[in-house]
C-alpha cells in the first residue's frame, strides 16, 4: 500500500507514477472531489466519484488540488468503464485539469449549497441545457450532490451553472 498528500504531490504527477510504473491497483481519493481510480499496467481502466461513473468521474477528479491518496496494488473494479493508455490519459486529464481552473474559483467549496437569489424571477431566460441543470438546485444539499444527480459532464454543468453564479442570480451558501 502506497499513501501521499495531494498537496506535497500534485494529483497529475501521482497519476504520472503510477501509469508509468505498470503497476495495477486502485487509487482512492480522499477529498470533497476525491473518489477512485483503478489502473492496470499503465492503463486507467475505470473511475468512480459519488455515483459518477467513467468519463464523468475521470473528469472530476482531473479538478483535483489537494487531499490524500492511497494505492492499492491488485485491486479490480466491478465494473470497466474506460480504456485510457498512459500518454492519452495524461495529456486528456492535463487539459481537464486546466479547464477547471476558473470553475474552482467560483465553486470553491463544493459542500456548500446553490440556491436562487432574489433577483432571480421566473421569467429569467434559459435554454433546455441551463434549466435542467437549474432545476437541481432547490433538491441539492451541496454544489457535490448537485453534480452527481445532473446528466451532464461535472464541467459543463459549472459551466452552465457559472453565468448565473457571476450574474448573482445563484449563490452558494
């Protein structure tokens, strides 16, 4: 068993060692974002986040800055959900990494919860996409639980979520 901070190393770099030692496993998360990898010899073979699975989960922990890990070596999923060799799963999970950092400055802290302001009113225009990640907002406990439950990418859900936020017609409490 392997344990580090996220902090003393990076998430990407930690990704790096072990897709490049060969090593197979499962790497846990411990962090709001966190959840588990499993990689076989150099190749990220699933990921789960919450009740994200796949790429949806691959994509979120790509936003990871901090936390703990842990690695276990020979441990197997329930399930396959992706098939991502080293260099295309580095280079996929860097862009995704880079995507998110405006995201994470107006979501800070993913337990806490959305709701409308005052200045929201119902006649505020949206399109299909924006208003079923809207509707969420008043069922969610927390920006976390919001994005397990929407059908979009965790990304494109902040990124629908974002305007508003900006606009004050969402805050986080």
């Amino acid at each position: 068993m392997v344990r580090g901070d996220l902090n003393v190393f990076p998430f990407l770099s930690v990704m790096q060692m072990f897709l490049t030692s060969g090593r197979s496993g499962r790497l846990s998360i411990d962090h709001v974002r966190g959840g588990q990898l499993w990689i076989d010899r150099g190749e990220i073979i699933h990921a789960e986040v919450g009740r994200l699975r796949g790429d949806p989960a691959l994509q979120l922990l790509s936003s990871l800055d901090g936390g703990t890990f842990t690695f276990e070596a020979d441990q197997q999923p329930a399930q396959r959900t992706l098939s991502l060799r080293r260099d295309s799963a580095l280079r996929r999970m860097l862009e995704d990494s880079e995507a998110w950092t405006p995201l994470l400055r107006a979501f800070p802290d993913w337990n806490q919860r959305l709701r409308f302001t005052a200045r929201w009113n119902e006649a505020q225009p949206v399109t299909r996409t924006q208003y079923r990640t809207l509707h969420l907002i008043p069922d969610s406990t927390s920006v976390r639980a919001l994005l397990e439950r929407t059908q979009e990418p965790p990304r494109a859900a902040l990124d629908t979520l974002r305007p508003f936020l900006l606009a004050g017609l969402i805050e986080l409490v």
